[in-house]
C-alpha cells in the first residue's frame, strides 16, 4: 500500500520486542540523560562558584524540554491511532496509522491497519454476498411470476403440468436460499457438494427452457417499469451424444449455466444466438460445456479479469440492445461453482463472439 490521504504506509514485518528503539530504552535514556544533566551542572557550579538555585533551575529546563520532546513523539502516535480507531467504529475502514517508528507503537500501528484491512475485507465480502444473493434469487422469482401471471392473466391453465412448474421453481428458490449462504464460505473453507450422475440433455433442456420463461417474465415487468431487458435472442442445445452423462451437483451446475446464458444474452446483438454445447470429457462422467454467443466478443487482454466480481468488462457497448448490463458477479459466481468441482473455466479463442469453455472433471480416476 501506498501513502494516500487516508494515512495509508507499506505493510512491513512487525518488530520483535528486543529493537534497541523500544519504549523502554528511551524512557531509559530519558533518566540517565536527565541525571547527566543535572551531575554536569553541580560539577559546573561547583567549580565556577555559581549559586545552586540557578543550577536547579537550569538542571529542571532541561529536564523538562528533553521530557517534553520525548512525551510528544509518544503522545503525537497515539492521536492518530485514536483517530483512525475512532474512524473504524463509524465504518470508516480506509483509513490507516503511519508505520514509520520500530518501537512498541510501532507493532501497535501495524496491529491496528491489519484490523482495519480484516474489518475492511469483512465489510466488502458482506456486501458481495448480499448482491450474490441478489443476483442468484431473481431468476426462480421471475420464473415463478411469470408462470403465475399467466395463471392470472389466463393464458394457461392452473392444470397438473403448469403447478409442477410452479413447484420447481419454488423448490429451487428454497434451495438457493441455503446453497447461497456458503458464499460467504467462499474463501475461508470447502463446501460440501452434493454430487450425482444425471443426463445431460434432459438436465439442460430445463436450463434453457427456465431461461426463456425468466426472459419473458423480466421482458413484461421491464415494459411496465420502463427499464429494458433481452427477449429476442434464441436459445439452442447441442448435446452428443444424445445419452451423455455426467457426475456432478446438479444445483451448481445449474449455477454456472444459468449465469452463463444470461451473460451471454445480454453481450448478444438483437436477434442473436447462443448456443449451449455438452461433449463427453476424457474421464469417466466428466463434462465439457460450451456457452457460444454472436456478440463483440471479449478482447484477450481482458480474458483474466472477466471472471472478477463486479467486472463488466470494457468493450465498446458491451451489451446488447436492451440489456440491463447486469451486475458482474454472473461470471464470479460461475467460477466459484467451477473450482468447487475441481473443474475449469475460462474463455477460449472463437471466430465470432464470445466463447465460454467449462470442463468438470467427473468421476476420478482409479488407479491401475
């Protein structure tokens, strides 16, 4: 870290309590200069006659500025501690103490800023995980609105079929209410996964056919709100073979999928294409999926940034007409989901628009 405004210093090793500047060797030194002092002027008076009260008087001046000098270099740390620690409990947490002594204060200074980074950290993987869940949480919600105001609005029938789809969002919307908690996981520990082998195309179907109710539904609350969103970009799977499997969790899939497409479809020009490709890995059950879109594409100098949080990248118009530009953790959250399975994701070379590889390792291998 650099010196700004906020007082921030370079983080440095803290000093171990033998450094010759310690508080106590110059608090040390504060008396035996002070008696120096005061023998030197006795030996003075009493070689040049000179009356004793003015060598006490003389003896205490000195005392008292070298006392002063010292109490301010120690006093003068403490203020700014108080200062930023005052700035802390506000919820100021970018301010820093200045790490310029090798004393005591000193590891206090570094103490206090490695608080404030820690508090800092805290606050902002709170805020990411109130906008994952966010993020997350609209999708079953617009799917469970749209198919209950077709309900209302008559354009299907509350029939057996209709409520099954009703439920599947609901279930789903319980799910993420639970899964999405272990975000806050994220960097402190390994979340149980919940693996399964289930068929790939079925399995996907449903992905794509949510994404297009989710679409519909945000088109019709968008032309009520005057906000806009995608709805004319079509969707297409190609899975081979047809019967292929996989071993995986499924709700994390669905994670990574859905958040994929929906990337996708707002980087897609009007009346675009994204199409959702599944092969066979090397292992045994492993996957590799492909998200494909027809839009500008992601320039490679910015192939390592695009899975951040709250990267939205930085291409000209980098969403297509309509789109709501989204919030940037789509991406995040789809890594996240990926490096949990021990798989990969990144963007890979394409003709044409941009170009989502994902491979999930499957069943592990057994040894020979």
């Amino acid at each position: 870290m650099s010196d700004g405004p906020a007082g921030r210093s370079s983080p440095r090793e803290p000093w171990g309590g033998a450094s010759p500047f310690s508080i106590k060797t110059k608090l040390g030194a504060l008396v035996v200069i002070a008696v120096l002092i005061t023998t030197g002027l006795m030996m003075i008076a009493m070689r040049t006659a000179t009356e004793l009260r003015f060598i006490t008087v003389f003896s205490m001046i000195a005392t008292l500025l070298i006392t002063q000098f010292v109490a301010h270099s120690l006093t003068a740390p403490l203020d700014d501690m108080n200062a930023v620690a005052r700035s802390i409990s506000h919820g100021d947490y970018t301010r820093r103490v200045r790490e310029n002594r090798r004393d005591e204060l000193g590891d206090l200074a570094q103490t206090i800023n490695r608080m404030a980074d820690d508090l800092e950290a805290q606050e902002r993987q709170r805020k990411e995980l109130v906008a994952n869940v966010s993020h997350e949480l609209r999708t079953p919600i617009a799917g469970l609105r749209a198919v209950l105001e077709n309900i209302v609005d008559g354009v299907t029938q509350a029939d057996p079929e209709t409520m099954r789809t009703a439920l599947k969002q609901t279930e789903r919307l319980g799910r993420l209410v639970e899964t999405l908690l272990d975000l806050s996981r994220l960097d402190n520990g390994v979340v149980p996964l919940k693996k399964r082998r289930f068929e790939v195309w079925p399995y996907l179907s449903g992905v794509l056919k949510e994404a297009n109710m989710v679409a519909t539904a945000r088109a019709g609350i968008a032309s009520g709100s005057g906000s806009h969103t995608r709805n004319d970009v079509h969707l297409h799977l190609d899975v081979s073979p047809p019967e292929l499997t996989a071993h995986a969790d499924p709700e994390r899939i669905h994670q990574v999928v859905a958040n994929l497409i929906d990337n996708a479809v707002k980087h897609s020009p009007a009346h675009g294409r994204v199409t959702v490709k599944a092969r066979r890995g090397s292992l045994p059950e492993s996957l590799e999926l492909e998200v494909l879109d027809e839009g500008p594409g992601i320039p490679r100098s910015e192939w390592h940034r695009v899975f951040e949080r709250f990267n939205r990248g930085q291409v000209r118009r980098p969403h297509g007409p309509g789109s709501d530009g989204g919030t940037g953790l789509g991406l995040a959250i789809a890594r996240w989901a990926v490096d949990l399975h021990g798989g990969r994701i990144g963007v890979a070379e394409s003709d044409r628009g941009c170009r989502i590889l994902v491979t999930l390792p499957g069943l592990p291998s057994l040894p020979s």
